[in-house]
C-alpha cells in the first residue's frame, strides 16, 4: 500500500492504478477531495489482495485565517483495514508548507500534527496495542517540533513503550540524509512512523524490519543547478522529464509463517 501526495484529483490516481504497467495488479485507491488553496489532495493505493479497507474518511486540518481570510490546507486521510487480516490504522498527510519561512509556518505544522496526534490518542486509549502507521510528506524533518514534541514520536527503539510512535529515520537524517535537497541541504520530510504493536519480533502478526529511501540513479539529476538532487518533471516553466523532487520512502513489515518441511529426494 502507497501514500501518495501532491494529487491533483481522483481521476489523476484511477489513471496511474490504469496504466499499462500496473493494471494486472489489480490496485485500488481512496481519495477524497481537500479544501486545498492550491487543489491537491493526498491519496492512497492499495492492493486488494493485502489490504482490505473498512472505513475511511478525511480530518480536517483547521489552520487560522491568513489576513482575516480563510487559509486552507490538505485534510489529513484515514484509513481503518486489514492488512494481512490485522487490523490497522493508516494516516495518509501533506502538511502546510515551508513558505514564508520555517519558524513562521511551523505553528501550521504542528496544527497538521495535532489532529493525527488527537486521533491516535482516541484508538491507543481504546487498545494500546493498536497498530498504526503515520505517513506522507510532512514538511518537516524527524528532529522538528512537531514531529518530535507534538506527535512525541521516538527515535531510539530501546525507548519505546506500549502506545509510542517509532521514527525510523532519524539515523538517516543525522547522517545529512535526505528525501529533497534546497540550496545543497538535504531534509528529510518524507517519513513513514509505525506504532509500539510493530516493534516486537517474537509475535505472529506483522513486525517491523527496517525503514529505506528508494533513490535510484535515473531517479536522480546529472547536471544544472540540481545535480545529485532528486529528478523533478519540471524546472519551473522547463520540462525536463523527471520524476519528483523527492525521493519517496518505504518500510519493511515481514510476518512469521509455518515452514514446511524439506522434501526428501528420492532414493
């Protein structure tokens, strides 16, 4: 399954599952339309064979009025189903943007992570032991406050408790790692946090393995001013054929299974 951002309209996500590459896999896709200033919306892909979606719905994110005028940004998408027969809580997010600088714009953020942060206290208090995963485009690193502070989601997997959030990529972003690059410096704002229920490795349900940035060299720029930065389709008005300007992020999960038995070769 696939949290996607930057999503222009329903019919953009139907084209992609559509695709000539993709059809035979059968994906599906929930969409719901954000007040968005600027018309994007975020999405989610899944397959029907894994995951089957029970309930879904969009949160909206209330962001004060910008010169006593109404500012909107995307709603946060969540999703209830079962992955692999498990229940499990997906938040799908593209938080307000960096502009008018990153101090300036952060109390948007942390408005953004506050209503993911209300509703995973709502199903933790109910089940401790819920399994959530908290992805997108966050517009923030792993170190910002609102990741840190807001969501108190943790870095360091010896200090998770029941009902924490664990932040894989803090290693990465420590290491000057990153998902987009701006005047040479990498952030990381694509994150994917998963819940204390996938920390555990001696459970029969799906656990966590490890977290990765999938960059490729054709996904990556080999000259101009954004060499060595991820490969965007367009250099404002120039379209030079890329993919995005970042890099997307995955996790891991695997599941224990019964082995079966080595056959024995025949005499």
């Amino acid at each position: 399954m696939m949290g996607c951002a930057e999503v222009e309209n329903e019919q953009v996500m139907k084209d992609l599952i559509h695709d000539s590459l993709l059809i035979n896999r059968h994906y599906a896709i929930v969409h719901y339309d954000s007040p968005d200033e600027r018309g994007i919306d975020v999405g989610f892909i899944y397959n029907p064979k894994y995951f089957i979606p029970k309930f879904s719905t969009p949160l909206f994110v209330p962001l004060p009025d910008e010169n006593d005028k109404p500012h909107y940004t995307r709603d946060v998408l969540y999703i209830y189903g079962l992955l692999n027969g498990e229940p499990v809580h997906v938040f799908v997010n593209h938080w307000p943007s960096r502009r008018g600088g990153e101090e300036a714009s952060a109390p948007n953020r942390a408005i953004a992570a506050s209503v993911c942060k209300h509703s995973i206290d709502s199903i933790t208090k109910i089940n401790q032991n819920a399994k959530i995963i908290l992805m997108g485009d966050l517009n923030d690193d792993p170190v910002s406050a609102s990741v840190v502070k807001v969501l108190n989601a943790k870095c360091d997997l010896n200090n998770i408790t029941q009902g924490d959030l664990y932040n894989p990529w803090c290693d990465y972003y420590k290491k000057g790692n990153g998902t987009l690059a701006f005047n040479d410096s990498w952030n990381l704002f694509d994150q994917i946090m998963l819940s204390s229920a996938f920390i555990e490795k001696n459970q029969k349900g799906l656990f966590f393995k490890q977290a990765k940035i999938f960059s490729k060299p054709w996904m990556i720029q080999q000259n101009g001013r954004y060499k060595g930065y991820p490969k965007r389709t367009y250099d404002f008005n120039k379209y030079i054929g890329g993919y995005s300007d970042h890099f997307p992020t995955y996790v891991e999960l695997l599941k224990e299974t019964s082995s079966r038995p080595a056959s024995k070769e025949k005499e």
